[in-house]
C-alpha cells in the first residue's frame, strides 16, 4: 500500500512538471506572432479616360538588299566601306573589265563585217538596204533575160526562130527570176544575221556596263561582304544596302482590337530610345489573316517623317485607342510597387495585404491606370512599406487619405 502512494506520486509529479513546461512554449508562440505593419492607405477612384491597349512593334527599314554583279569577275575597286550613305546610282564596286571590253569589240567587228556584204557601215546600222550588189546584178540579168525571152517570143510566132531555142530562152529567162528572188532571200537572211549581231553588241554592253555596281536606292552599306582583288561569281553577294527612310513599323495586333486597325489607321508610339518622344505611323498593309498560333493581326505601317533618333530593328511601344471616353480604376503611382521586373499593389483586406500584379496603364497625372488585376473602386491601397509586405502580412492602417 506504501508503495502503491509512493508510485501515485510521482506521477503526478511528472504530470506537474509537464504542465509547467506548456507556459514556456505559449511564450514561444507569443514571441514569434508578428506584430502588423503599419501602413497608409488610400481608395482607389474611377475615373473617365480614354481606353487604349499597349502593344510592342518592331521598326523594320523600308528596303535591304544585297548588292551583286551579274556578271563574274574580279573586284578591281570598292568604293564605299561599312555605314557610308549613298545616292541612287553612285558606283559602289567595280570588277575588272579588260576581258569584257575585248568581247565588245570583237562583237562589234562581227557586226561591222555584216554590213559590209549588204553595203552599209556602222555609221548606217540601223539603215534598211533595199538592195545589194548581188541584187542589182541580178536584176541586170533577169532585164537581159527578160529582152531576149520578149524577142523570140514574137519571133517564134513568125517562124525565125526554132520551138526548141525559144523553150531555152524561156527557161533562161525563169532561172534569171528565180536567181533575183535567191539574192533577196539571202538580203532577208543577212538582215536577220545582222539583228542577232547587234543584239549580240548590246549584250556585250549591258555586260561591261554590269561590271560596275550602283546603288539602287538612296540608303546605307550594312555590311561589306568581299575586299578588292577577290574573284566573285555571278550574282554573289558584295554589299548590303539598306534604306532607313521611310521606316516601316511592323506591330502584331490583338483578335479583341483587330477591327480598330484599317489601311490608313494612325498608331501612335514611343520607344526608350527617346524618352519623352511620340512619334506616328500610317498604316498602309495589312495581313489578310490572322496568325494561328497567337491569333494576332500583323499590321505594317510607314513613318510619317525621319527622326535621326530611330533606327531600324527597334522596339517600340504602341498604343491603340479601343474607347474615347471609358471608366477605368486608378490608383496613386507611389501606391506601384516593382520588383525583379513585375509591378505590385497591396490592398487592404480583413486586417492583412493582399498582393496584387497590375499592368500600368493609362497615366492620369499622379494617378496610375491598374489593369490586369481585382481592384475595385473604394478598396484601400496601401502607399507607403510595400517593401516590407508579403502576400497575407497582417496590417493596421495608420491614416487614409481620400476617404
């Protein structure tokens, strides 16, 4: 019985020793309860605005093109060098031209020894000869042929002449015929001949002329792609001009704001390049279909003017008026919050804060369109220890402007 109490005991001892250690970890619990923050808070507001979607473009350059020969040969000269502006028709590169004059002349001496057999010189190479050497001497012995063949048929009537003898000068007479018809077919022949040698020249021409290289466009050198003394094919690349005016901006449009583009549509844009800087386009094309994958409308449209600031391959921010007069939610720009590139707002509810991700928009003085996320209007935003907040980090609103 002694040793049933004395087990009692210490049990309860135990049990009292348990008890004693919960205090300890409710002052832990305690310790570790943060404290809510306080904050500032104000409402945000409604206002009336225009409504406008903020889409990213490119800038393209109007023309590229790489310059080539379209004859082969060696680069003898280059007359332009990385950046350099250039004129329509100023000569970019020259290829060596010794071989190709030599064509030349020997196309036109051909030539010349063609309207040699027909009478005429290069001075008259464009004349039609009516006649040649070998015509007119045709023509003098089909005139004999024809006196004599006009004789004895009156002879052969009266008997002075044989039946047979007649029948020769007859077919002499036709066989002069046939000779002048022979010399104005080859005239025919030789004139042909003759059409293929000039063509033959003004190959040669275009060739020797193809040797040297203009700019088709007023523009710039992009790059410069072959060095003097290097031997170059037909047709391969030597530069690449680009033409920075006018600039085209190429912009990928949204299904929901499709309808609001059309050919000769303004879009107004900016781009970091120049701060402060609005500058406008005209659209002049648009894709006939939208893009599968991201069901966007391409849309492409010039420059009204050249800025030196802007420059192709730029991105550029563009701005699309969906509505003249809508009602937006605003909320004060010291109410943003930015951080590893996304933008925050808290808001204020049951006592914590609650993160939100908005898309500034449209900018009303101190005031901050807050797209993409729930706010309403009257909810209380909190403007002051964004950094100190987390998503559910218990508040107690200090002050409240605006209420």
């Amino acid at each position: 019985m002694k040793g049933w109490c004395v087990g009692v005991l210490m049990v309860c001892l135990a049990a009292g020793c348990s008890r004693r250690a919960d205090p300890s970890k409710a002052t832990t619990n305690s310790v570790g309860a943060a404290d809510p923050f306080e904050v500032r808070v104000v409402r945000a507001e409604t206002r009336r605005a225009p409504r406008e979607l903020a889409v990213t473009g490119s800038l393209l350059p109007d023309e590229t093109v790489q310059v080539s020969a379209e004859v082969a040969g060696r680069v003898a000269a280059i007359h332009v060098d990385f950046g350099q502006r250039v004129r329509k028709g100023d000569v970019l590169v020259e290829l060596e031209k010794r071989e190709l004059e030599l064509q030349l002349a020997r196309a036109r001496a051909a030539l010349a020894q063609a309207l040699a057999r027909v009478g005429l010189d290069l001075s008259r190479e464009e004349a039609i000869p009516e006649s040649t050497p070998a015509i007119r001497q045709a023509q003098a012995a089909l005139e004999d042929a024809r006196a004599r063949y006009e004789s004895a048929k009156r002879l052969v009537k009266t008997g002075d002449i044989a039946e047979q003898r007649f029948i020769e000068i007859e077919k002499a007479y036709q066989a002069r015929e046939a000779a002048l018809e022979a010399a104005r077919h080859e005239l025919r022949v030789a004139l042909a001949a003759i059409e293929a040698l000039r063509a033959e020249v003004r190959l040669a021409e275009k060739r020797l002329a193809d040797a040297t290289v203009r700019a088709p466009f007023d523009g710039a050198v992009a790059a410069r792609l072959v060095a003097p003394g290097q031997y170059v094919r037909e047709n391969t690349p030597m530069l690449t001009l680009v033409k920075t005016h006018p600039l085209r901006l190429r912009v990928e449009i949204p299904e929901s704001a499709a309808a609001l583009v059309r050919v000769g549509s303004t879009l107004r844009f900016t781009t970091d390049a120049a701060p402060g800087a609005e500058f406008e386009a005209t659209v002049r094309e648009l894709d006939p279909a939208l893009e599968a994958r991201s069901r966007s409308l391409t849309a492409e449209a010039r420059l009204r003017s050249s800025d030196p600031r802007l420059k192709p391959g730029m991105f550029v921010q563009v701005r699309l008026r969906l509505a003249d007069d809508a009602t937006v939610v605003v909320v004060p720009r010291r109410a943003l919050y930015e951080v590893a590139g996304l933008t925050k707002v808290f808001t204020v509810e049951g006592g914590r804060a609650r993160e939100h991700r908005v898309t500034p928009g449209l900018e009303l003085g101190d005031w901050v369109e807050a797209s993409g996320a729930e706010i309403r209007p009257g909810d209380e935003v909190i403007v002051s220890g964004q950094a100190l907040l987390v998503n559910g980090a218990p508040v107690r609103v200090q002050s409240a402007e605006g209420r």
